[in-house]
C-alpha cells in the first residue's frame, strides 16, 4: 500500500516536472518558427525608411533582396503562412489546455482585468500616446527622407 501511494506521488511530480519543461520548449519553438518571417518583413519596412545608402536601410536591402532570390514560392508560402499558421494553431491548444489546469493562470487573468478596468482612462491616454509617437517617427522619417 504505502509503495503504491509513493510510486502514485512520484508519478504526479514526474507530470508537473514534465509540463514545467514543455511549456517553455513549446514557446520558444513557437517564436523561432515566427522569426524568419519577422526579419524579412522588418526588413521589407526598414528598406523603405531611408535611402538605400544609408543604414539600416542598406543592411534591410540586403537582407530583402537575399531573401527575393533564394526563396521559392512554395518556401515563401512555408514562411508566410504555414509556419504561422502552426504556431497559431499549436499555441492555441497550448493556451487552451494551460487554461483549463491551471488555476493561477485564470486567477491572473481576472487580476489583470480588474487592474486594466480601473486604469482604462490612463491606459487611453498612454496608448493615444504611443500612437502618437508612432506617427510622429514615421513623419518625421518621411520628412527626412524626401
């Protein structure tokens, strides 16, 4: 009995042991098939910013024209639509499955949410901002660059 209520115990610990160690493993998978196609759109923005001689426009050039000529459309497809297709398939049984056992995660979510109703005005107000500085980069680069 008691080696049966040991062998049950150790078994429950090697599941968590388990799941604490897959969680980050399925994330930063996640992120490292999203980051190829993140660095050649970032790329394909950061070209267009600047002319071509200076940088980081030229290293963007580089990069993007590299990309152009070494990528197929099948590849291109691979990279645009059907890696992150996977990640957001695969993240959201992750997220779906963290959900329903994890009772901290719904706890924080709830938390987090009380905060952000009773911060709204100044969570407005900061994003107006943020919008703002986003428009003003982008106006300024333009200015700049004509």
């Amino acid at each position: 009995m008691m080696l049966t209520l040991h062998y049950k115990v150790n078994e429950v610990l090697a599941m968590r042991v388990s799941r604490l160690f897959r969680l980050p493993i399925v994330a930063v998978g996640e992120w490292l098939m999203v980051l190829p196609a993140t660095v050649f759109l970032g790329a394909a923005a950061l070209r267009v910013l600047q002319p071509r001689q200076y940088e980081p426009a030229r290293t963007s050039w580089i990069i993007f024209e590299w990309t152009t000529m070494h990528i197929s459309r099948l590849g291109a497809g691979t990279l645009f639509i059907g890696l992150p297709g996977l990640v957001a398939i695969v993240g959201c049984a992750t997220l779906l499955r963290t959900w329903r056992e994890d009772s901290a995660l719904r706890h924080d979510t709830a938390e987090t949410l009380a905060i952000f109703r009773r911060q709204r005005t100044i969570i407005l107000a900061m994003a107006a901002m943020l919008l703002a500085a986003v428009i003003l980069v982008f106006a300024v680069s333009h200015v700049v660059t004509d």
